[in-house]
C-alpha cells in the first residue's frame, strides 16, 4: 500500500483522471470537458444548489433547482422575489429556515454587492445562510480555490481511505485535515467534485465497489476488509414524538382556508392547515365554532428532533368567513396542495382519500 502523505498530489491526478471521464452529470454543474475550454462555473447556480443539497439528495434537488433557475435565473431575480413565491416553490424540500436564509443572503448580495458573490472563503462566510461547510464548496467549485469541502460523502471516503475508527461527528476535524492534505492546488473544484462523486457512486455506504476505485491501492480499510462498516457513528438518541391537530375547512364553493405559519420555527412563513400546539397532549384549536368531525386515520411525519402524529378533523367552511389576519383563503382554482409542505400535504392526501 502507498504512503497517503508522500502521494497526495499523484492521488489526487488519479481522482481527477477518473472525474475527467466519470463525472455526474447535474444541472448546476460545469463539466470538466467544459472547464477545460475555459467556461467557468455561475456563482448563483453553484450556491443556490450547495443550499438545496444540505440534508438532501441530488435526485430531490434536480426538478427544484431547474424551476428555481426558470423563475429566477439569477440573484437579482431572487432577491426581488416575493417571500410567499419562493416559500412555495420551495415546499417538499423541508428544512424551511434554509428557505428563508436563501432569501436573506440573495438580497445581501443584491443590495451590498451589487449582485456579486465573494470569491473567497472568508466573504462568503459572511453571508446569511452560508456556513463553513457551504463557504467552502462555493470557493472551491465557483472560483478555484483551494478549500476542504467535507460532506458525507467526502467524511465516508476518508475514513475508509485511512481506515479511521473513531466515530462521526466527533472525528469530523481529523477527516477534514486527511481531506485538506489530499486537496491539490491544481483544479481544486474538480476535486471537489470529484471525491464527493466517488462518495456518491464508488465509496457507497454500503457495498462500496473497490474493485474499480482510483484509490483502490492506496485505501487502508479495503486493505484490512473492514470499508462496509465505516465511518463509525456515535449511536443517536431516540427521537421523542409529539402529536398535533389539524383542521381542514373547505367552502360549499370549494375555497380552503389556509394559515400562515410565524416566520421563525418549524415551516416558518409556510401556508399550511389551522391546527393546535404540537407537543404530548395537544389541546383543540379549531379556527371557528362547527361540527368537526374526525377525518378518521393519522398523519405522520418525522422532523429532525421528533416524530409528529397528527389528527386531521374536518368541517365545511361557512360562507362569507371572515379570516384572522394570519390566514387566508384559497379558492379551488388557486389551491396547489403541492405548495404545501410535505407534512401539511399528507394531511389533505388524507382527506382526499377518506
């Protein structure tokens, strides 16, 4: 087996070899046939997709990513963008407060910067939204330079290449200094790339194929067999549920009403059902005096800390209501449950399907 720390730069030509010809395909991405004659990556696209892919997959990102640029192809574009526009087109994503942020940081750049991204790590660090993990991936891949992108695909490659035990996320700054030792001056941002792809189609979590790896030699747990079982991970915690209620309320005339979510919390600034707190016990809040009835079933969903249950109750909604300022109402031809997040949307295929 080589020596990792006496062959950073051939292993890194040897990755970089490999993305020449094995690179994904995506639609924010410059490929490296097209680096090559000198067409550079859009800061925007590059950004726009580093906030869409935390906590999610490329596959769920893609048709996101491709309306977001068909509505908005650029940072000015977004950050003149209505809240409520952007809130919608973003709904199925989850994580909301991403949402939010990406509005923040597109008029930062609008207003600051007269709608130019910083080049550099430390600029882009200053931005809302964008943390050490995002600052690096846009330097890196947006402008060349040499930066530690460190996701969990690039954690998963180090750990196995360095046969690393210790468990996630405690041993993130050792990954990340193997990582940066391995991070070459040359095209850093096709490297970048590079080891995340690896991650994603070679370096699997489970059945990676190190028969054909570009570092198949020089990787120390496919030399000692044990590359299935890492990284190791500190066992989570189990999460904790909550339960809920919400109330589904459609006119004779087929209008809904909707309620606005608080900008700050779980689907902050979000439309989505009237409903109660969501905690053990849930006390009834319906929106107006009527004959609930209960929809019958359940809705559940899974958040980042907990689980949540949610009863679904139903009544028709009165002509001539009048809403509270934090709701409003919808009519048939206005509504798209597919605007809804994820969780508020299982509760009207619910409804739906009684």
């Amino acid at each position: 087996m080589r020596d990792l720390n006496s062959n950073a730069a051939e292993m890194s030509g040897e990755l970089l070899a490999w993305y020449d010809i094995h690179a994904r395909e995506m639609p924010w991405r410059v490929s490296p046939a097209e680096r090559a004659t000198g067409i550079r990556p859009d800061p925007y696209k590059v950004w726009l997709s580093e906030v869409m892919l935390q906590q999610t997959t490329v596959a769920a990102v893609r048709e996101y990513f491709l309306r977001f640029t068909s509505r908005w192809p650029t940072v000015l574009d977004l950050a003149a963008a209505e809240d409520a526009d952007v809130m919608s087109e973003w709904a199925g994503l989850g994580y909301y407060a991403r949402a939010r942020n990406l509005l923040k940081c597109a008029r930062t750049v609008a207003d600051e910067r007269e709608g130019v991204f910083p080049d550099s790590y430390d600029g882009l660090l200053k931005l809302p939204g964008i943390g050490p993990y995002t600052a690096a991936a846009i330097s890196s891949i947006a402008f060349d330079q040499p930066e530690t992108v460190l996701d969990g695909n690039v954690e998963r490659v180090m750990s196995r290449l360095h046969d690393i035990h210790d468990p996630l996320p405690e041993v993130k700054p050792v990954l990340k200094e193997r990582a940066a030792e391995l991070t070459p001056a040359r095209r850093p941002g096709d490297y970048a790339q590079a080891v995340m792809d690896l991650g994603a189609t070679i370096c699997t979590p489970r059945s990676p194929a190190c028969g054909i790896c570009p570092w198949r030699a020089p990787c120390a747990a496919r030399v000692a067999g044990t590359a299935a079982e890492l990284p190791k991970k500190t066992p989570k915690k189990p999460k904790p549920t909550r339960y809920g209620i919400v109330y589904l309320a459609e006119s004779a005339a087929g209008t809904w009403l909707l309620e606005r979510r608080p900008d700050k919390g779980l689907l902050g600034g979000m439309l989505g059902w009237p409903g109660s707190e969501w905690n053990e016990a849930p006390a009834p809040n319906p929106p107006f005096a009527a004959d609930w009835q209960d929809l019958g079933g359940e809705v559940r969903h899974t958040f980042t800390h907990f689980h949540l249950i949610l009863q679904v109750m139903t009544a028709e909604l009165p002509e001539g209501f009048n809403p509270d300022p934090a709701q409003e109402l919808i009519p048939r031809h206005g509504f798209r449950p597919a605007s809804l997040p994820t969780v508020m949307r299982k509760a009207f295929d619910l409804y739906r399907g009684r």
